[in-house]
C-alpha cells in the first residue's frame, strides 16, 4: 500500500470513496454533488491536510482529510468558496432543507471552555469496505499525522461518536489519542473529542 498526498484533481475520487465508505451518514445524505463541491474546496484550500492510500493496483482506496488549525477551518473554507457552496446550497434548500438547518447549527455551535482550537484536526478519515482490517485507516492516521508535523503543528485532534461506537474509540486510543472532552452536537448527538500530542519531528 502507499500512501500520499491527495491531488486536487482527485476530488471525485474522494466523493465517491466517501459514499462507499459511510453509506449512512449525513453528509453523505447531502449527495454526490455536495460531496464533490465539498472535496474540490478542500483540496485547493491551503489550510486543508488530505491523505490517501493507493493499492497495488493503483487504485484510492482510502483517504484522510482534516485541517492545519482546528478554530475557524470550515467558515474559512467556506468563504474561500462562497459560489460552489452557494449553488449546492440553493438546491439543498428545495429538497432537503432540514440538512441546511442541521448544517447551518453545527457551524455556529460553541466551542468548549477549555478548547482553544490550537491544533490541527482530523476531520474525515475514509476505507472503501472491501479494505477493511488490512490496516488501512491506521496507515492513513499516521501518514496524516507526519504531514502535519511537516506544516509545524504539535497536536492533532477529532471528534467521533460517543454512543455504541467503542471499536472505533478503542482504535484511537489504540493510537495515542485521549479523551479531550465530551460534548453535545445537534440534534442531541453525544460525542467526544480525541487529542494527541504530536513528537517532535528529528
């Protein structure tokens, strides 16, 4: 397997990688044209970190995205790309506008007290199923981690699910992430946030 990092022409790839991957979750509920405006704006953005895994046959088959400063990431990649967002939104808004509000909450959302944001943030990390268990994601997690260190950052941190979600936990702590804090995220979806603290690059 090798690793690397993403090219900015590799955002369908993403998208479509990020369906197969996560075939419940939100943001995969918002479609394929979302995703792909979503991925497109995150690897032209300088701020973004994007991994991926390429097999044997060449072929993407994972990938790990995230941000160089945790405070602020999302809205200034969204003013970065105001029209593409703007255009997908609009559609959003007819078919599927309970998304929008959900959407719209969790970027407003307050940070902890003791969360200053100072650090870099994992915030998508993606194995096509039939890669699961030949330690892919482990080998994107670290790979994501040496690229931020490369861009100066001492810490990485992530959020995922609290609730019925002790594998994936265990797989984090597994590799040196502990619990930051645990927090409530609309519409009342308990979740905690994952630290680590980065060595020092020799």
């Amino acid at each position: 397997m090798e690793y690397r990092t993403v090219y900015p022409s590799e955002y369908e790839l993403l998208a479509t990688t990020h369906q197969l991957a996560f075939d419940d979750f939100f943001l995969t509920a918002l479609g394929l044209p979302f995703l792909r405006t979503y991925y497109r704006a995150v690897l032209q953005f300088e701020e973004s970190i994007a991994v991926c895994a390429i097999n044997t046959q060449g072929k993407l088959v994972g990938f790990a995205t995230g941000s160089m400063q945790a405070t602020g990431y999302n809205r200034r990649l969204l003013s970065a790309n105001c029209r593409g967002f703007l255009l997908v939104a609009l559609k959003l808004i007819f078919t599927k506008p309970k998304a929008i509000i959900r959407l719209l909450k969790n970027l407003t959302k307050q940070a902890h007290p003791a969360d200053d944001g100072n650090y870099a943030e994992l915030l998508s990390i993606a194995v096509l199923p039939t890669e699961k268990g030949n330690g892919v994601g482990k080998g994107l997690l670290n790979y994501f981690e040496v690229e931020a260190m490369k861009r100066g950052c001492t810490k990485v941190a992530l959020t995922t699910d609290f609730e019925n979600n002790e594998g994936v936990v265990a797989f984090y702590r597994k590799n040196g992430y502990g619990v930051f804090y645990e927090f409530i995220t609309y519409p009342n979806r308990k979740m905690y946030k994952l630290i680590k603290q980065l060595p020092e690059m020799g």
